[in-house]
C-alpha cells in the first residue's frame, strides 16, 4: 500500500477530468481501480485457509500492481521520474527482502511496512494540506476532517510500528517498560490530539494558528505511538501488529476520501476492519479484554512474583537425546506444539525431518497451533508451511485439543504459556482463563527448553512439573537434529 500512496500524490492525480480527450483514461483509470478492489478482496478471502493463502496473496498481489498502473494512467502527470525512482527503489528493497530475509524475521518486516505505509499516507496528507493552503480561501471541513483523521492515525502508526519492531528485533527491551501513571498519560495526550483534531476541523483553516495545530496534532500522534506500545510486552505483539495494521489501513482509507481516490478509500477500509476484527479475535484467544492488552503491561513481573518463584522448590525430569527419541519413535500419535523458541531457534524445517522419521516408524504427527503462539497473527502456520509441512496436518486449538488424551507423545518446542495448565487450575494466575492447548492430558510430554526460565508472563510452568513430562535441554534446533539422527539409528 506504501507504494500506491507514494504513487498517487496530489501533483500526480487525482484532479477530475476535463478534457473530452481524457474521458477514454479515466474510464480505464476507474475500471483497474474495480479491478484491483475485487483482487484484494479475493486475496483477503483466500488468507482464511493455509491451503489458499499462497494464492491470495498473489492474488492481493497482482491487485496491488493493478492499481499502481491505474494510478500512472492519470493524464495530469508532467513527469514519471520520480515515480520511476520511486518504483526502482522500492521493487528492489522488496525483491531483497522476500530473497534474503529469514522467515523468522517476518514480524518484524510486517511492523515496518506498517510503519512505512503509515508514513506514505501521513506525507501525503501533510502535502495535501499545504497544497489546499497555498490555493488560498478556506478549506472545507469534510476534507480537514479526511485529512485530519489520516494524519493522526498516520503518525501514531508510523512511530508504533517502529516500537513494535524494535521489540521484536531486540534493539529495545521486548518486556514492558513501565513508568507512573504511564495510562493516564496515555489518554491524556490522546484526549489532547483529537481535540487539536476537532479545533482543525472546525476552526478557521486560514487563521495563523491553524497550521500550528495541525502539525502539533502531528506531533502529539508521533509522541503517542511510542508511548503506547512502550508498555506493551513481546507476547503480545500479535494483537499489537494486528491494532496497528488496522490504523495503516484506516489512514490509508481516510487518505482516499481527501484525494477522492476509490482504490484507496476501499482498500483502507479492508485493511483497517480485518486488523481490527483481528485484534479482537486474540484478544478473546488470551481471555484478555481489548483495554487489557493496550494498557495492562501484561509481561511485567509484579511485586515479589520474582521473589516467590525463586523460593519455591521444585523438581523436573529431564530427558537424554536418546530415551526421548525412543519414545517418539515407536509412538503411534504424536501432536506436536510449536511456539516462539521454534521460532528463535529456526527449527522449523527439523520439526518437519523428526515428523518423517515418525511417520516412517508408523507413527501419525499432527501440529496443535494456538492462536497467540509467536509474534505475529499466524507465525507458527506460516514458519511451518515455509518448511513444507502439510497444510492438513496444522489444527487449530479447537479442533485438536480433544485429541491429546489419545497422543502418545506431546512435544512442546518452544512453547510456554499457551501450555500451561495454571491458565485452567489457578484462578490466582495472571493468565488464568485463557484458553491453553492440552498438552498435560497426553499420555506422555515431552518439552524441548533452552532453560528453566519463564514465559513472557513470568510464571512457572505447572506443566514442567507433571509427572508424565520429561525436559529435553539445549537449543532446540540442535535438539532436534539430534533427536532425528538418534531415530535414524533405531
């Protein structure tokens, strides 16, 4: 989407067309605008099955170039070239990325494009305002209200997206960072842009103070993005990427009604009610309300929780390379529970070598992927796929935890808090409520964990504790890879 916005500013397009000779181009400008709004819809239907995900994101697309060429057709164009630096450029930094950037890496180019369409929509917006300025005569309060909304979101995105990438890259600390009275702050400043926002749209356009407002408005929006995911742990990055794609799409929506551009305004608003509605969908995933996520610190450690879980001795079984490889081997069903550590580590493509090596002992390996495992809506699904597991063998925690009282083997990788019974049996647990993935009811676990150290929610794990778990320690990759040549053995 970055790209369109860049692509369609207002020296570009976007004036009505007057001149007989042009009507033929616009009539072809607005039929590839239909055309590209009907292939994001297609695409953003295909995204609803693993199987056909891959097809609606070409799909997606190919709509997405559809559009890019209408937005070129527009007659008031003087030159192309910029717009073909502009498409140089960007077409090479995105061939680089889908070439070379790891799959692990995905949540973290998400929140950048985020922030990279969020800035193209909040630039176009700043240059519409000042071109509508320089034309002298007041603006209408419609289009300060478009314009308005499109920058406020815009910025609060742009610096959002960012915060959220430097979580998830470790250039700033991924667990809450916390400070007093940090949420009334939060709405406070808020509170203070939209009331820039209404002084914008209902004061004089061409008084003195107008522009000052509008870019203080700026300002106080760029200033709430970073406060707002500051306190907002790693675990919960996936209701965040999905919040703040939502704003993407919103500002890039409200973008279309200021340049009265139809793709846009469609396009927007698709993306803007899908991250939304997705956001909601994990929160409820969690147990967690929505106000929850955004302002609860979920991942700080409370007052003497630290304290408590050092003083509390327990023991677990570990496991060798070689009993568990036993075990899995000669198992007849086995689920197998992904999470972030699969991620960290990159072991996903020796998740799927240990599930044939199963299979060729006679055994079944299914994948039980909880909605909020990873960093991003869909991680686990998507790290899977890129190694070629079958998209039939991926359930969703509804329709697979009934299975796990019949799984031999319950192998945790990585996965934590989505596993741990105390969200069930603890009504003093910070995540007790939300909905967990049965791991505990197998006939056996097994857990590959680099340490003993806990989830995001800094709590214990019952589960490392049950009886019928066993502990396999080190990096999970090498883990793996072991546990793959120690079956080949037998």
């Amino acid at each position: 989407m970055a790209h369109l916005l860049l692509a369609s500013g207002w020296e570009a397009t976007f004036f009505a067309a007057s001149a007989p000779t042009s009507a033929v181009r616009e009539y072809l400008i607005q039929f590839a605008y239909l055309a590209a709004s009907v292939l994001f819809i297609l695409g953003l239907r295909g995204l609803t099955a693993p199987d056909k995900a891959r097809r609606g994101m070409q799909l997606a697309a190919i709509g997405m170039a559809v559009a890019v060429i209408g937005t070129l057709l527009h007659h008031e164009i003087l030159t192309y070239t910029w717009i073909l630096v502009g498409l140089v450029v960007g077409s090479a930094i995105g061939a680089a990325i889908s070439i070379w950037m790891p799959m692990t890496a995905i949540p973290q180019r998400t929140a950048i494009s985020h922030a990279f369409g969020a800035l193209a929509a909040t630039l176009v917006g700043i240059e519409h305002y000042e071109h509508l300025r320089h034309l002298g005569g007041a603006i209408g309060g419609i289009e300060l209200a478009a314009l308005g909304f499109e920058v406020l979101f815009g910025s609060l995105t742009i610096t959002g997206s960012l915060m959220a990438f430097g979580k998830l890259q470790g250039l700033i600390p991924s667990a809450p960072v916390t400070y007093k009275l940090q949420n009334e702050i939060n709405i406070g400043l808020f509170a203070f842009a939209v009331v820039l926002f209404f002084a914008i749209v209902f004061g004089a356009s061409d008084s003195g103070w107008h522009a000052a407002a509008f870019y203080a408005m700026v300002g106080v929006g760029l200033a709430v993005g970073v406060l707002l995911v500051l306190p907002i742990g790693g675990a919960d990055m996936p209701v965040v990427i999905s919040l703040l794609n939502s704003y993407a799409g919103l500002a890039a929506s409200a973008t279309g009604f200021a340049l009265h551009n139809n793709v846009l305004i469609i396009a927007g608003a698709l993306d803007g009610a899908s991250g939304f509605l997705l956001s909601i969908l994990m929160s409820k995933a969690m147990n967690r309300s929505f106000t929850n996520v955004l302002f609860g610190a979920f991942g700080a450690v409370p007052e003497g929780v630290a304290a408590a879980i050092g003083s509390e001795q327990k023991t677990v079984k570990a496991v060798s390379v070689e009993d568990a490889a036993i075990q899995l081997a000669y198992a007849r069903d086995v689920i197998v529970v992904p999470g972030f550590g699969m991620a960290v580590a990159q072991a996903q493509h020796q998740v799927r070598e240990l599930a044939e090596q199963i299979e060729k002992h006679g055994g079944e390996v299914k994948y039980a992927i909880h909605p909020v495992a990873g960093r991003m809506p869909g991680h686990m699904n998507v790290l899977l796929a890129e190694a070629n597991v079958p998209y039939d063998r991926l359930f969703e925690m509804d329709e697979i935890n009934g299975e796990f009282p019949r799984a031999d083997v319950a192998l945790v990788i990585g996965a934590n808090d989505v596993v741990n019974p105390a969200a069930r049996n603890d009504p003093s647990s910070p995540i007790h409520g939300m909905p967990i993935l049965n791991a505990d009811q197998a006939k056996s676990i097994i857990v590959l964990k680099r340490s003993m150290n806990p989830g995001f929610s800094q709590i214990e794990n019952e589960l490392f504790y049950d009886p019928k778990c066993s502990l396999l320690f080190g990096d999970a990759k090498s883990s793996l890879s072991q546990l793959v040549t120690a079956i080949k053995g037998l």
